[in-house]
C-alpha cells in the first residue's frame, strides 16, 4: 500500500506510525498541494494543531497577536510617505479650469481692452456664470451668477416695425445670457410678430395689453404697465430695463446694467429729424454719484428728474419687495397716463426712489453716451393696417413723356 512520507519536523520526530504512515486529521489538507496554497493550509493546519496543544490560552494569544499586528499595518498603511507622488496625482487628475499660461487680456463690453492683473475672470456664456479666480482664493474658483436682465419693449403696427424689432432682438442676442425679452403689443398678439421673436433665438414673453384703445391717452405707458404687472405678478427677479425698439444701443449698455443695485441712470442723446443737432438728457455724475441733470430750456423748471425713458434701469424686486428697500408704502409703482408728453418718466422715478443719493451713474462719470433716443419715422407713408397685403394696391401713376 502505498503511503505518504511527512517530511522530518520537530513537532512529529519522536513519534512512529504504522507502516510509516501519516496518521493525523490534516493529513487530507496538508497533502492536496496540487489544487491548494501549501503556506495557507499549513498555517492552518500549524494553528488546528497549536490549538490541540496549548488550548483556549493560546488561541487567546494568538488572536491577540493577529489584532496588535493588523493594527500597526492599518496605520502604517495610512500614513503619507511620498508626498511629491501625491502632488504629481492631484495635478494630473484635477477637474479645475484653469487659464492659459500667458497674459489674459478680457474685453469689459465696450471695446476697451484691459490686461487682467490681480484677478482673472473666466466667463461661461451658457451657464451664465462668471467664475472669478483671485488672489485671496487661492487655486479655487468662485462662481458668480449673473443678474438677469428684463428688457421691456412696447411695439404697435407702423412701416418699419419689423426693422427696430429685428435690429434690436439682434443687439440682445449678443448679450451673455441670463436675458428676458418681454413685447408687448396692443389688444391682440400679431404672428409677425411673435415669428420675429422666435428667430432672434432670445428667450423671451409675448404680452398683450388688453386697455380699451380708445380710452388711451399714451398707448406706451399702458403697455408698460402691463410688462411691470407681469413681472410683479410673478416675481421675476432682476434688473429691469425700458428699451423702445426705435432706439439704438450699444452692447457696453447691457454690460453695465448687470452692475446696478437699485437704480442706475445714465446720459441719452436725442437726436430728432427736424434738428441738426444732438440734445443730451440725463445725469451729471461725480464718479458713480449723480450731482445733476443735463435739460434742455423747455423743461429745466418742470421736471424732477431730467431722464429719458431708455436712461434708467431697476432692480426688479423693488416692484414686489417693498420690505426689502423700505418703501413707505406698498402701492404698485405704475406709469401715469393723465400726464402731460415727458413727465412719465420723472414721476415714475420719484416712486421708486427719493433722491439722487439712492441712483447710480453708469459708466464712471457718466461720460459715454450707450443709447440713443431718435425720432425718424414719418408718417406720410402710407402702411396698410396689418404686416401684410391681401392684394395689390389700386393706384394710377402717371407716366411721364
């Protein structure tokens, strides 16, 4: 019969077996080395037969063992002993944004272009985030929202309609995001109109000022008030602004207005076609503090304020958080409509704020002239009482020799 030798050990040397066999309850274990790790199952087996021996006092012992030395692995395991690899690691998989290595140089919104020194602004025109990395921070950024800017648009049926809403939609569309464009429009929504904006790609809210026309002595200030019902209505928060689609503005505007807090005012010049020359409206500034008015000398003595209806814009929660500014009383800020032509715009001021101290001049000094207010249209042209003709005209021309 065949048999297995162990080979010599000291455990077993003083002991005989017959035939010189192995007869020991591991013999199964220690003996199938061709399927199993030999230093496993004689551990095991070490330990079967340590137990056998020496009993609960050494099985004590041994896990006491097994703990003490687990114990100094975890926390040698846990201990950093290269640093620079852990630096080389956290570079190379690090999800910031960081800026090129060269000198970044940003446009502020009026062509002027200014080095970028002790901060570098990184700007994410879809999110509508600025992310602003200084020195104060460190390697970190901080996300700043944008404001929102409500751009409030009266338009009725006239030849060059379709113009002024196209070119502005088109000046709004290059406004970094987020922007509302709310239109307004008399009695009903027109499609032309409603088709226009949905190519300018601008987000935007299609109003309908239902006013009886013919109780309305200034179709804009309604339409207006309808804009500022909405937005009181439904709590939209950010800077609001009056932007008639005959008027022309530069992209510098837009960018400031995201600076106002409360409210913002700035020069108009008006240009009209019987004059040749320009008339400039609005506030004298000693750096951001409004010190004056630029009038003219029809109504220098009158107004209040001298500001055109495009020279000013206001954080929107005055309308619906009164608390918020400490307003003296909670009626809804609103136009006028029984004042005379020019005064809309004074009253409608001294109901939002009390005095000079509560404005802010934009730009710095408020030196550049960012919109104009111009007075163009004719209204000898003969324009059919929608945007298009069912049939051609019935005119006779003469002919000429």
């Amino acid at each position: 019969m065949a048999s297995i030798r162990r080979t010599q050990s000291p455990a077993y040397q003083d002991r005989h077996y017959q035939n010189g066999g192995v007869n020991s309850p591991s013999h199964n274990f220690v003996s199938s080395t061709k399927y199993y790790s030999p230093s496993l199952f004689s551990a095991v087996a070490a330990f079967a037969v340590n137990f056998r021996r020496k009993g609960p006092q050494g099985l004590r012992r041994a896990f006491f063992r097994c703990a003490v030395f687990f114990l100094i692995g975890f926390l040698l395991g846990m201990m950093p002993f290269d640093h620079a690899d852990e630096e080389i690691r956290a570079r190379d998989f690090s999800f910031d944004i960081k800026p090129p290595h060269v000198n970044v140089r940003f446009n502020d919104g009026g062509g002027a272009v200014a080095a970028v020194k002790k901060e570098e602004f990184v700007v994410d025109v879809r999110l509508g985030i600025e992310a602003v990395r200084s020195e104060s921070s460190g390697d970190g950024l901080v996300f700043v929202p944008r404001n929102q800017l409500i751009v409030v648009t009266p338009t009725y049926n006239r030849p060059l309609q379709a113009y002024f809403l196209n070119r502005l939609g088109q000046v709004l569309r290059l406004v970094p995001p987020p922007l509302l464009w709310i239109v307004v429009e008399m009695n009903s929504a027109s499609m032309e109109t409603a088709e226009i904006l949905r190519k300018t790609g601008v987000m935007y809210r299609h109003l309908v000022c239902a006013k009886n026309s013919t109780e309305v002595k200034d179709r804009g200030v309604h339409q207006r008030n309808t804009a500022l019902e909405h937005i009181e209505h439904h709590r939209l928060d950010g800077i609001v602004y009056f932007a008639d689609d005959d008027n022309i503005y530069s992209l510098e505007l837009f960018y400031s207005l995201r600076n106002i807090s409360r409210f913002g005012t700035w020069p108009v010049a008006m240009l009209a076609q019987s004059k040749n020359k320009a008339i400039l409206e609005g506030p004298v500034c000693n750096g951001s503090q409004v010190v004056g008015w630029h009038t003219n000398e029809k109504s220098k003595r009158l107004r209040r304020f001298h500001v055109d209806m495009s020279g000013f814009a206001f954080n929107s929660t005055i309308l619906w958080d009164p608390k918020r500014w400490r307003r003296p009383t909670s009626i809804p800020i609103r136009q006028l409509d029984t004042l005379k032509e020019g005064f809309q715009e004074t009253t409608f001021i001294e109901q939002v704020v009390e005095d000079e101290s509560q404005m802010e001049g934009t730009p710095a000094g408020c030196a550049a002239i960012m919109n104009w207010h111009l007075h163009l249209e004719t209204h000898s042209l003969v324009y059919p009482k929608g945007w298009l003709l069912r049939k051609n005209l019935d005119v006779a021309l003469p002919l000429s020799d």
